[in-house]
C-alpha cells in the first residue's frame, strides 16, 4: 500500500519539530499519487507544490532496474513529477490580487497556523473581517496539521487509514447550480507559485493565476438513491 501523508507528517514530527512538509491537508492521501500529480496544499504560496520541492525519486523501469535522480536522468525526473493542465482561473477575485501583493516579509506560511504578523495584514487588507491579534493563533507545523484535520489529538491519530467520517460529493456543474448547496473553496497563488518557471514541472499555473478553485456538492446519506 502506498504511504500516506499522515506517515509521511509522523515521521517528520519524530525526527523534528520545527521542519515541515509543504503538501494536502487530508492524512489519508497517498504520497505517490500526491506528488505525481502536483501536490498542492495550504503551504503552497511559501514553500511551492509538494512536486517542486522533490529532490529525488526511485521508480522501477520496464527492464526491471532501480532508477534514482541521476541513473534516470533530468528528463524522465521532471516527467514523473506530472499533473493535469486544466486551467483553475476563475471570476470570482475579492481578495485574490491582494493575495499575490504580499511581500516576501509579509507573505507568512498561509496553513492552517496563522501568527499574528498574519492578523495583522487580514486586519488591514480586510477590515470588514474585524479580525484582532487575540482571534489569531500561532503554532507548530504538526498542530497546524492536526487542527486542519479538526484533530486536537496526538500526531500518532495521523496514522490512522479509517476515516472518522464519509462525505460523498459529485462534480456535475449542471447539477451544482440546480441544487444551489455549492461549496466554493478558493485556494491562492502567488508568493513562491509566481517565482517558479512554467517549465520547472508539469504544473504550468504559476505567474499570472489568482487562484484556483475548488466547487463541490457533499451529502452524508449513504445509498443509491442518495447518489
């Protein structure tokens, strides 16, 4: 089976506590099919995709033989770290130019752990919030992952492979619009995403795109009719 994100975060919190991983949120989600396909994740404006910090890899080839970075070479590396093209700019932009106008001092990890130099500039860009210091909270990476979970336990429930809970979801836009319970979840670019070639990987959307967008309809009642 393939390792998942909550090994991968463990075995990182037992090594260290102040280093970190830049990748999803959901524990469950396999390493392999996570960094193959991008790897995006709420570390994304300061530290990049999980793809673009990928240092090496090991596949097996056709003949059978263990490749690492250099025995398969650049091209084949740069292959094997893909997603899809899709194009994830949308119309919907209240606060993503301010987003990307954050300087390098100010920009902050943008996880779920959010310091109080961060308050501060949801504070001045977006008043309406009325968001103060004492709202913020300021944390480890490993808290952060675990308050992003809604886990307040220890970093061992991160190896669990059985959800807690099942939400089913569909992706028919038609349907969406029907049954007007869209979830609309805006994810930012900028910061690093923008300092980082369109060539680097297979993920073209750096320099230029606001946001991408994730939209949902969710039920929790199991069954064909639900479905």
């Amino acid at each position: 089976a393939d390792t998942t994100l909550g090994e991968l975060y463990y075995r990182i919190w037992q090594k260290s506590n102040i280093l970190g991983f830049p990748a999803e949120i959901c524990p469950m989600v396999g390493v392999g099919g996570h960094l193959s396909g991008a790897g995006y994740g709420n570390l994304l404006r300061k530290y990049g995709l999980s793809s673009d910090n990928v240092v090496d890899a090991q596949i097996v080839d056709v003949n059978g033989k263990l490749l690492d970075r250099a025995s398969m070479g650049e091209d084949l590396f740069w292959a094997i770290r893909v997603c899809g093209s899709e194009d994830n700019r949308g119309s919907i932009h209240e606060d993503a130019p301010v987003a990307g106008e954050f300087d390098d001092e100010e920009r902050g990890d943008h996880g779920q752990s959010v310091g109080f130099e961060e308050g501060r500039l949801l504070g001045k860009e977006f008043p309406e919030l009325g968001l103060k210091k004492e709202d913020c909270l300021e944390m480890s990476w490993i808290q952060s992952v675990l308050v992003g979970i809604r886990q307040r336990d220890e970093p061992g429930s991160l190896l669990s492979r059985q959800p807690e809970s099942v939400n089913f979801g569909k992706r028919i836009w038609k349907k969406m619009i029907e049954s007007r319970k869209t979830g609309f979840v805006f994810n930012p670019y900028g910061g690093v995403m923008d300092k980082v070639s369109v060539t680097k990987t297979l993920f073209p959307h750096r320099a230029g795109n606001l946001y991408k967008i994730q939209y949902s309809i969710s039920w929790k009642e199991v069954g064909v009719e639900a479905d």
